[in-house]
C-alpha cells in the first residue's frame, strides 16, 4: 500500500523530531529531554486505531514496536518501558515507548503532565539519536 496520501499530524511534528522510517512507521524522537521517548506513526491515511490496520500491517507494527522498543531499552539501559497507543489528543494512531527509570520526574506514575517538556541538549540528542540509529536499522 502507498503511504502518498499519509502526512504527519501537525501536533506530532511539532513535538518531534524525526529519526527515519521502519518499513510501516516513521520513527520519532518526543522533544523531552526528561524522558527517552519514542512515537512509531503508521505512515498510512486516516488510522486512528490499531485495529483499522489490516492483519498483516497490525503484525508488522508490533515487530516495528519490538524492535524501537529493544533499542531503545539497550541504548538507556532503562528500568522500565512504558508502550502505549492512547491518542486522546491527537486522534492519528501513534505509539509512544517510553525509556523510564525509578529516579524519573514522573515514576511511578505516567510521564503525561507531570513536567512540562525540556528542551534536549543539541549534542546530547544527537549522539542518543545516533545510537538509536545504530541499534534500529543496523541490529
């Protein structure tokens, strides 16, 4: 299927910046330096749920989701992933996987309001960008 109908729901791409593309998803880094925070958008039109994709995309997004989430676990070095797809406020179907750690600002609770977002250092997002990079596309 072509994703040339598909674009990025305005709100995510402000609150993002874009790493690549899995074979479903493009690949997204939250502009939150409080947390290691991935979103996997299905690059197809009009999905607000996971269960609007076919059988076979659903499965390719969990190996999608599985495959973000281990890089990003041995990347962190992380105590905990958090993976959800809730959309309340930006209705286009997106997953986030959160790296967290026990010593978080928000632990134990979910990271949704708990601070407001911190701007990432320049180099520091870049190098943890790289090495998501390195661990999702190379192995």
């Amino acid at each position: 299927m072509s994703d040339s109908a598909w674009s990025l729901h305005s709100r995510l791409k402000e609150d993002t910046i874009d790493i690549g593309d899995l074979p479903l998803c493009r690949v997204l880094v939250i502009k939150d330096a409080h947390y290691p925070w991935l979103l996997l958008v299905p690059r197809r039109p009009e999905i607000v749920e996971i269960i609007d994709l076919d059988e076979v995309e659903q499965a390719q997004l969990m190996t999608e989701i599985s495959r973000a989430a281990r890089a990003l676990k041995e990347v962190t070095r992380c105590d905990k992933l958090n993976i959800a797809a809730l959309g309340n406020l930006v209705p286009q179907l997106h997953v986030h996987i959160i790296a967290r750690r026990s010593s978080d600002a928000a632990w134990p609770r979910p990271v949704w309001g708990v601070m407001p977002p911190l701007a990432h250092d320049a180099e520091e997002v870049q190098m943890f960008i790289s090495a998501l990079r390195r661990k999702i596309w190379l192995g």
